[in-house]
C-alpha cells in the first residue's frame, strides 16, 4: 500500500486547487481521477474531428476571476500556461423580429444598445451595475469562506451599504428585480438570459442577487476563455501539484474510503489497488454517492437524511460542431461573428422552457439557447480558419419517459434547435458543418459522475441546499461527520460553475486543521 499525507479523490478543477493549495504548502499529496483524464467539466476533447478541440462542458471561466486565487494571482497560474482571453462583444442577442442587443466591453457601448430600446433602461443598467458595486463585497466574502448561518448573513446584509434593500432584493426572484428596473421587453429578455446562465430557475425566491451579479461579471471580464481550452485550467493546476511533489493518477475510479475507528485513513480504487493517507482525504464525489463509498454507518442520521433530500440542478443539452466558417448573427448594424450568443425571445420564453422542464417535456417550439465559438477568439482550437461550436439548450434530464429515452430522441432534439438556430443567423446551414457529436444530459452523467442526474452544477441552488444548507445542515465547512474526510467540489459551498470557490475554500479548512495555511495575500488585481 502507498503512502500519503493527503489523498484526493476527483481531478475537477476544485480538487485539484485543494491539491494545489496542499501540495505548495508542503504535503505529499496524490489526486485519483476515475477518468482516463483529468479536468472533469473543465476538459477539452477532439468531439468531433482530428485537431477540433472541443470544452465537452464548461468553456467560460467568469466566476474564478473574483476568487482570490486569480485576484492575487495566489499559485502563479500565468507561469503554468494559463491565458485568458477577453472577447468583444463580450456577447450577442439576436431576436426574431430583426432586432438585436450587443454587449460590449466598453460600457458606454452597451449602454447605447440597450438605449435603442429604451433611455431609461439603459440608465437602469448603469444604477444597476452601482448597486451591485455597494453589493460585491459583502456576496464576495461571503463565497469567499465557509458560509455563515442565515441570521448573520442577514444582519450583514442589512448592515451593508444599500441596508434593507440589499436583503429585499436577497429575497426577491431575479424575475422580479428585471421586471421592476426594466421596461422595455427586449432588454428584459437580455438581462434575463444572462441572470439564467448559472441555471438557477430565476422565477424561485432567493435568486435575486443574479440578476446583478452575472451580468456585472461579464461586463467586467467579458465572456472569458483560456487560450487552448477548458482543460488549461486543471493542466495548470496539476503542473503546480507535480512540481511541488504531488502524484496524480488517472483512470482510478475510488470505490471505498478506508474508515478505520471513526477516522479516514485511505482509498481502495475499482483496480484493488489501495492508497493510505495519513493525514486527510479529500473527496469531491458527488454527495448522492458518498454514503456507498465512505459506507452509510460511517455517516451520521442527520447528514445521511440531508444527502437523501439532495436534489439535482438544472441539466443542459450540448450539440459539439466543427464548421468550415464561423456563424454570423444577424444585429441591426449587420451580421457579426461572436464567441458567445444568446437566445431567449421574451420572459414568456423562459417560463415556457421552466413549465417544460419541471414537467420533464421537450418543448422545442421557442428553446433557450447558448451558442459558443471559441475559435472567433482563439485559433489554436481548430485547423487553420475553421471553427469549434458548441449549442447549448436546458433541457431536462428527466424526460416523462425515462432518462433512456435520450438515446433515442437526441439526435433529432440537435437537429431541431440547430434549424431553429439557423435563421438568427447569415450562414448557419448544413453546408458549413463538418462534424456533430451531440451529448444529452444523460450523456453529461456518463461522462462524468459528478453531472449526477445531469446536474451540471452539483445540486440545485434553492436555499435549502445553499449557503449554510450546503451540502447538509451543519455540515458546510467542508469537513464530514467522518474525522479527516473533507468534501470539495460544485456540491459544496457556494455550489457549481467554474469558480474554484469550493475547492480554495476547502483548501483554507483543510490547511488550518493542519496547521497550516493558505499563501500570504499577494495583492495584484482590485477586487470586484
Ligand atoms: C455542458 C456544460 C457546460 C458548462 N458550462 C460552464 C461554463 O461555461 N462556465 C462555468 O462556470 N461552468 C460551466 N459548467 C459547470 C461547471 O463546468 C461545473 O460546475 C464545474 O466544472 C464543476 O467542477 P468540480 O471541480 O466541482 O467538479 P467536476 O469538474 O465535475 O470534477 C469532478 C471529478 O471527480 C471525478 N470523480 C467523481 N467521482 C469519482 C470517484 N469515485 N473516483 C475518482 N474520481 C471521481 C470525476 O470523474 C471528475 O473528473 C458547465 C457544465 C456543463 C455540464
């Protein structure tokens, strides 16, 4: 049996910053990834031809940018051949009627889109993006460490600068802050598609706060992407983990935590093959499938009971292209290329698609999209002036007729949002496809155990299952009932995306307990 310091189990990006932030620190430390590779939901494939490098997942990394780890550029990510790149437009909506809303870079910019619709909305922006900046710091720090219970959270909500209002607007549903500082139905629709890209149901109480946080974050760092794909995150990360001495393996699918009297002692992995750890185990499995790993009577009533409440996030559908040209989408200054579009009509649109979902219907008539072209921006993805193209739609994992039903229907689902694409286009037609690998949300859970239930973020964000909730009651620090078993990942405080929240906040928990600690603040970059 090999020996370490400190076994983590998953190579997604969070643990493999847990890893990082350890291993710097000084612990022997070895990350097993069931998978033939590392990156999980931040990975990169050739989906669909030689030399196409496709992100099977997540393609923007908006939300890391605010985590100190980059704010103070803590692990030195930049000399492990990490770039960002910042498109603009940061993104495009096209709608059916011929009308369009850009947003760019430069705010001014935006502010005349929007002030086409209507001068008032586009002064509501500005108003917004100020409230949200009275906001940042207090949702920051709360993201930022392990969460506090709901009435200190509440007391310093109201504390902050925008007082009772800031907890109102905790309160409310994102719908509702768009509908009050918005007018024009159009800009609704805009900022209503951007507040759903973290695919949190924007009609639910509690979701107030994202109709200000995504978009003031794209307005600051655009739709950001790292040169070369999803996957130069976790690369980066585990040339950190290596060059400090740490091992990672693939394809070692963990099985069983070791508990030997109460306390986590090691891993076995589906080969037989076993790693003994003496110090911790981090594991960032999915919660539901905890309990058959770490064996449920290791688990106590009270945890156990709030894993078997867990419920999953919204799923996506993704259709991967290659195509001979980039698609253009038609604005009211002309047809233009862009790394990231939008699609959503009107708010009806987005009740329509939520009534679909919850019902477990595939409602195509009038779908909400994503639609991404890296290689607008980065060329190194594809062959000399051809393109990547990923379309993205939410649609429910499970379907009325079972979750098996997608290998039936999902190739016709691919082609019918592609038609339905197509006239919010120029160009977009069968003629410049090259290729096509479509992945429905029960293909996400294959690929990944942690897309349970197709969850893309690890388990919905309703307040239940946030903040303190998060994964269970009591259990938010990233320790378990289990003495050294810690848990990363999207189902841990503050949830999913690429924000790498979970696994710095776990590595700062882990470090104290063993006496150690995160690195010096190194300050390079203003905070949000
Ligand atoms: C289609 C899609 C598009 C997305 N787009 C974006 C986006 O553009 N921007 C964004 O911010 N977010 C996006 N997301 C969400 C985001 O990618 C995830 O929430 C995030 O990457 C989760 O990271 P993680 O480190 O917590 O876990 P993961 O990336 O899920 O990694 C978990 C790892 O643990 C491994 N593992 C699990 N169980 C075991 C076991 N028993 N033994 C060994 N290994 C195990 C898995 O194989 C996996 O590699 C998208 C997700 C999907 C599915």
């Amino acid at each position: 049996m090999s020996q370490w310091d400190i076994v983590v189990v998953g190579a997604g990006h969070n643990s493999l910053l847990t890893a990082a932030y350890a291993a710097k620190a000084g612990f022997k430390v070895l990350v097993l990834e069931g998978a033939p590779r590392i990156g999980g939901d931040t990975s990169c494939e050739e989906l669909t031809l030689p030399g196409f490098i496709h992100d099977p997942c997540s393609t923007a990394h908006n939300l890391i940018q605010s985590n100190p780890l980059m704010r103070n550029n803590e692990l030195r990510l930049d000399q492990y051949g990490l770039r960002y790149l910042y498109p603009d437009p940061v993104f495009t909506m096209p709608f059916q009627d011929g009308r369009s809303i850009t947003m760019w870079r430069d705010l001014d910019r935006t502010c005349a889109e929007l002030a086409r619709f209507s001068p008032e909305d586009a002064e509501a922006y500005r108003e917004l993006l100020n409230d949200w900046q009275a906001m940042a710091p207090i949702v920051n720090d709360e993201r930022e460490n392990p969460p506090q219970p709901p009435q200190e959270i509440a007391a310093r909500t109201a504390g902050s600068k925008l007082g009772l209002r800031m907890l109102e607007i905790r309160q409310s549903t994102a719908l509702d802050i768009i509908t009050q500082r918005f007018r024009e139905q159009h800009v609704r629709a805009f900022f209503a598609w951007i507040a759903f890209m973290t695919l949190h149901p924007l009609d639910e109480p509690e979701t107030g706060l994202l109709a200000f946080s995504l978009v003031a974050g794209r307005q600051r760092f655009s739709w950001i992407l790292p040169e070369g794909g999803s996957i130069r995150l976790p690369l980066a990360l585990a040339a950190i983990i290596e060059a400090s001495g740490g091992t990672i393996l693939t394809s070692k699918s963990v099985t069983r935590i070791v508990v030997e009297g109460g306390r986590a002692t090691g891993v076995e992995t589906a080969d037989g093959s076993t790693y003994a750890a003496s110090r911790a185990v981090v594991s960032s499995i999915h919660i539901a499938q905890l309990p058959g790993i770490v064996g449920e009577e290791n688990l106590t009533p009270q945890f156990r009971a709030g894993i078997d409440r867990w419920k999953p996030s919204l799923s996506m559908f993704a259709a991967h292209y290659a195509l001979s040209e980039a698609p253009r989408f038609r604005t009211e200054d002309g047809s233009m290329e862009s790394v990231t579009m939008g699609g959503l009509e009107s708010l009806g649109s987005l009740h329509r698609m939520l009534t679909g979902y919850r019902a477990g219907c595939l409602d195509l008539e009038d779908p909400v999209f994503l639609a991404i072209t890296p290689t607008v921006i980065d060329a190194t993805r594809a062959p000399a002036g051809k393109h990547t193209f990923k379309l993205i739609s939410f649609l429910p994992y499970q379907l009325a007729e079972g979750p098996e039903h997608w290998d039936q229907v999902k190739d016709q689902v691919a082609d019918r949002l592609f038609e339905a694409l197509a006239p919010l286009t120029t160009n977009l037609s069968e003629r410049i496809v090259l290729g096509r690998n479509v992945n429905s949300p029960l293909d996400m859970e294959r690929r990944n155990p942690a897309n349970w239930r197709g969850s893309c973020h690890g388990g919905a964000s309703t307040p239940d299952q946030s903040g303190y909730f998060r994964p269970v009651e009591g259990w938010s620090t990233y320790r378990t009932p289990v003495e050294g078993l810690y848990q990363t990942g999207a189902c841990t405080h503050p949830g999913g995306s690429v924000s790498g929240l979970p696994g710095r906040n776990c590595a700062a928990v882990l470090l104290q307990d063993l006496g150690s600690s995160l690195p010096a603040r190194r300050p390079t970059r203003a905070a949000l």
